[in-house]
C-alpha cells in the first residue's frame, strides 16, 4: 500500500496590526533601560550632618515599643514635626485607646483615648503614666533623624557608610540598626540615609523604634 503524505496547511499571515504592535513591544524592550531606584551615597559625616541640620520638617509612620522592668507596651506611631513643633499619634494595645502628643518648644499637651486634654505638668504627668517613663521628647525628634541634639554634647560612633551608628546623650544609648533611603522633596537632590530601626536605652529601659514610612 503506498504511503499516504500529508501536507502541512500554509501559515496564516498576521494581521498588520498584529505585527504592528508586536514590532513596538520588542522595540520598547530592546530600547526601554532599566528603571533604577535612587540611591543614597556615603558622603563625610560633617556633609551628612549639614543635610540632616536642614531639614525642616518630616513626618513618618511605624511602631514603638518598650520594655521597662517587667512592664512593656507596644504600639502606632505617626509623627509629624515642622521646626519646633511636633504631633505624635499613639495606637494600638496601650490600655488606652488613641494618644495625641502635641510639642511646642517646651510646651506639652496630651489628649488621651477618652477625649481628656491635658496640658504643661498634668500633661507631663499623664504621659508618664500611660507609657511608664518620663520620654525624651525633645531629644527624640534629632535621634530618629540620625543625628545628636545640638542642645547638649554627645558622643558618637560612625558606621562604615559615614552614618551613626551608636549615639550617647544625657545619660541615653541609641543604637542604629538599619537605614532606608529617602528622596527628598527635590528630585534633584540626592536621596538621604535615615534611620529605619533604632534602639534607645537607659538603664532597663528598653525602646524600639521601627520606621516602615518616611516624608521629607
């Protein structure tokens, strides 16, 4: 019996818009460059200082926690502060609902979970009692931007990328563990190394820091 050859059917030519837009799709892929995310450079400490110095404002998002003695809470963090002033937001399981801390220069006021506003010393004292220790508010706005408070002296390490990497201060510890890069406002300036999760200590007490978003 002879063989029975089959043929195989033509190619069906594509339609031109078919190639049309296969044509641009390669083009862009062979010409689109990678999009690289920025980075920020090591430059010298007193550089890094300055830039650090200039910033006026910032606000960021994360979570604290502390461990005093056998007493500790964990809880939301937004943080706004512009010059002097400063609005810090406290959520989460603290046993009191929602905290507003406001900080103008030295003036202090609390608003607690229950609607209760208190300001100068009743407000210092309400603070200590909700978080169980008397915080470095005023100090705290330099520390999480990496940098010491200008008001008193300090002494400091440096991390091989010219950042600190362990800060004391009026009898605190602050340990840097983890950096992020931040674009500021100006997409023509470099982007900043700012802390992403710091330590701060004072004898047994404990503070965490974890910052997932910062604003410049």
């Amino acid at each position: 019996m002879a063989a029975i050859r089959t043929r195989a059917p033509p190619a069906r030519a594509l339609p031109p818009i078919t190639l049309l837009v296969a044509t641009l799709l390669l083009g862009a892929c062979a010409t689109a460059p990678p999009r690289v995310p920025a980075l920020a450079v090591a430059i010298p400490w007193p550089q890094h200082l300055q830039r650090l110095r200039s910033i006026v404002g910032f606000s960021l998002r994360g979570r604290i926690a502390a461990n005093h003695g056998n007493e500790g809470f964990s809880a939301g963090l937004r943080w706004q502060q512009h010059a002097n002033a400063a609005d810090l937001t406290l959520t989460g399981p603290l046993g009191f609902g929602t905290a507003l801390i406001e900080l103008a220069g030295q003036q202090l006021k609390v608003t607690t979970g229950k609607g209760v506003r208190l300001d100068g010393a009743a407000a210092a004292a309400q603070l200590t009692a909700m978080l169980g220790f008397k915080p470095p508010l005023s100090s705290l706005r330099y520390w999480v931007l990496g940098e010491s408070d200008p008001a008193s002296g300090a002494e400091h390490r440096l991390d091989g990328r010219q950042r600190l990497a362990h800060l004391q201060q009026d009898g605190w510890q602050i340990d840097y563990d983890e950096y992020t890069a931040v674009q500021p406002p100006s997409p023509a300036q470099p982007a900043l190394w700012l802390p992403r999760r710091l330590t701060v200590t004072r004898g047994d007490l404990r503070l965490k820091l974890v910052i997932n978003a910062w604003q410049l």
